[in-house]
C-alpha cells in the first residue's frame, strides 16, 4: 500500500477551522442514487443464513404426480410414484471494503473544540455508501456468463438474471434463461420445466390502449395461491410492487394526468405521492411502482434501454448468507511496515435466490430508448 502523509490528507485541513460552532454534520454530495433498492428491501428485510459451502443452494417442486382419478367398485389400483424435486445451485459471491486511518491524525488523538467534524466517521460513511452503490448497481445488471469464477469473481446473480425480458408482444411465460445461460436460471432447465419462467410483454408506448391491460393481466396471472399451507411448502405472502427505469414512470403520470379532467388546484395530483415518504411513487392496482435510479442513470452500469418494468415478488427473493458472513466488521489491522497505519475492512459472502419466477413478471418497451 502506498504510504501516505499528513499533508495529503485535505481533511485535516478542512475540518480543523476558525469557525468550530457548525453542528458537526455534513451533507452527502457525492452518493449517485437518490434510492437504494438492495438496501431498502433486500439487505433489510430478506437475509437469511446457509451453510458455508461450495454453492448455494435452494430447493424446489417441478413434477407433478397426478394420482387423483375416478374410482368405482372392486376396480384395482394403479400406482405411480415420481420423482418431483430439483436443487438450484449457484457459486457464492465474496466481497470486501475498508476504510483506513492514521493513528497519529488529530482525529484519532483528541477531540479538540477546533474540529468541525469527526472526519474518520466521514471515511466510515463512505465505506457504507460504497458498499450500497456497488451491490445496487450489481443487483440490477446481468452477470457475464459463465460468472462461476472462471472467468473473474462471481458477482451476485441480480433482477436481470432471474427475471429475464422477451420480445414477444403478448403477455406469456417466455422468460428464459439470461443471455449465456444456456444450461438455465441455477442449473434449473426451462426447457425441460416450462413452470421455470417468469412472465413477460412489451408496450408501445404509455398511450397504448394495451398498456394498462396488459400490467393488469402480468398481475393476475402471476399471482399463484396454494390451495392450502403446510407439508413443507413455501407459500409466501403476496408483497408486489412495481420497478421500473425512470421513462415509463413519468409515462404512466402523465397517462394519469392527461385521463382526469378534476385535476383541482393540484397541477401534480397524479404525478406521484403526496409529500414525505411516499413522495415519488405511483400506484397501480394498489401496488406501488417506484423508479430506479440504477436503472435510469446514463451511461450508469446498469442503464437499460428497453425501458423495462418490473413487477416483483419480493417474497419469493432471499439473500442466502454464507456462514452468516454479511457486512462483517473485523478488527482494525495494523500495517506491515506502516505501524501506524490501521485498515478497517468489512465482508460479505452471499448469494441472491429467486425461488418461484412465474410469481414475477417483466415487460419491456418494444423500442428500445437511444442512451
């Protein structure tokens, strides 16, 4: 690493002046997105532990027996027992970040009245903010195939891996396996288990008397209810809501505003929640559709030009940790050489899952956007 000295360190410059009675916040102008998905949703409400192993791992039901028929009297039985289940497998993802500090900076050796802020906590917050940023953009862009680390680290398996768009106009379930992946979505063929698919359409445009139609059909056939609960199965709660790229969000509010003529004294009254938390979302049959920056930035890594929008089930998706090793802190280490010179460093091991993709759905403009 390296060596660095004080007089490179601008922020000891900078936070060390005359005027020492300024709250001790600041403001983050550098984060990209104005929304962190993975953060929101994913990292905070879908984590669970796996065994520390080769892979991860999740199970699922593909066959189906059809042993109920007619019977009648003295008739004899006819038997049939098959196999049902399959494994989905995919290699674990592994990730590291850190900070580092100097134990001899001011920061570190007192708390003077002159310090404006605790910068070191400014390195700490950055150290999160790239980690969100990283695994926000990598939640929203499709690995390069094979991505089992062969060919560089593999890199968690995100919302284009599992939920893959079609160009076929009417809605179906042609979401195949993600450019590459020939062998299918976590080794799980979908030529051999058409059931594997999540379901897709394409739209013209907002003004497209099919659009709404069309959402509307994504919701009703997507939406797979056991006929009861138990043995084992898992039948999550339905918890949907609508992604998209920032395009066919604005569409849709005008498509709103431009369909209701008692617009009030509220020129923006179908452009959006009202203020506070909801401010900035739409609402289709009950659901909220929010916008992703990652997807809408220009030039972004996970810019899509189709425009897509996502129809989740954020219950049929996990992060399956491995061994429980996600945003792990471990001591500061002291540098060979450097003795002075501590590295916070912070890792993640794991693997997202998408258990049931014809819960999901995508659709995806029929002309892609130029940038």
């Amino acid at each position: 690493m390296p060596s660095t000295t004080s007089s490179d360190i601008q922020d000891i410059v900078e936070f060390y002046l005359e005027d020492y009675s300024e709250k001790k916040t600041w403001t983050d102008l550098a984060r990209t997105y104005q929304r962190f998905f993975t953060a929101e949703e994913l990292f905070s409400k879908r984590v669970v532990d796996a065994p520390a192993s080769e892979k991860m791992t999740f199970n699922v039901k593909v066959n189906k027996t059809e042993n109920t028929v007619a019977d009648s009297f003295f008739k004899p039985d006819s038997l049939n027992r098959i196999d049902l289940g399959d494994k989905g497998e995919t290699k674990w993802h592994f990730q590291k970040t850190h900070f580092m500090v100097e134990k001899r900076e001011p920061a570190m050796r007192s708390k003077s009245k002159t310090q404006i802020l605790d910068y070191i906590k400014m390195q700490e917050s950055d150290m999160y903010d790239g980690f969100f940023e990283a695994n926000e953009d990598w939640f929203f862009t499709l690995p390069t195939y094979p991505n089992d680390g062969t060919a560089g680290d593999p890199i968690p398996l995100g919302l284009p891996y599992w939920i893959t768009q079609s160009s076929t106009a009417a809605f179906g379930f042609n979401g195949e396996y993600p450019t590459g992946y020939t062998a299918g979505k976590a080794g799980i063929s979908d030529s051999a288990y058409p059931q594997w698919k999540n379901g897709t359409a394409t739209y013209a445009s907002m003004e497209d008397s099919d659009f709404v139609s069309k959402l509307s059909e994504c919701f009703d056939k997507c939406h797979f209810r056991a006929p009861r609960g138990g043995f084992g199965e898992n039948t999550p709660a339905r918890k949907y809501q609508l992604l998209s790229s920032y395009k066919p969000f604005q569409d849709y509010q005008h498509h709103l505003y431009g369909s209701n003529d008692n617009i009030g004294s509220d020129a923006g009254k179908y452009r959006g929640g009202a203020p506070g938390n909801t401010v900035g979302s739409n609402v289709f049959r009950g659901v909220d559709w929010d916008w992703v920056p990652a997807l809408t930035e220009v030039a972004g890594d996970a810019r899509d030009t189709n425009e897509p929008v996502y129809g989740i089930n954020w219950d049929t998706f996990q992060v399956k940790t491995y061994d429980g090793l996600f945003m792990e802190r471990s001591g500061p280490v002291e540098l060979n050489m450097q003795h002075n010179t501590l590295v916070q460093w912070m890792d993640s091991a794991y693997q997202i899952c998408c258990n049931d993709l014809r819960s999901n759905f995508v659709m995806r403009a029929a002309t892609a956007s130029s940038t």
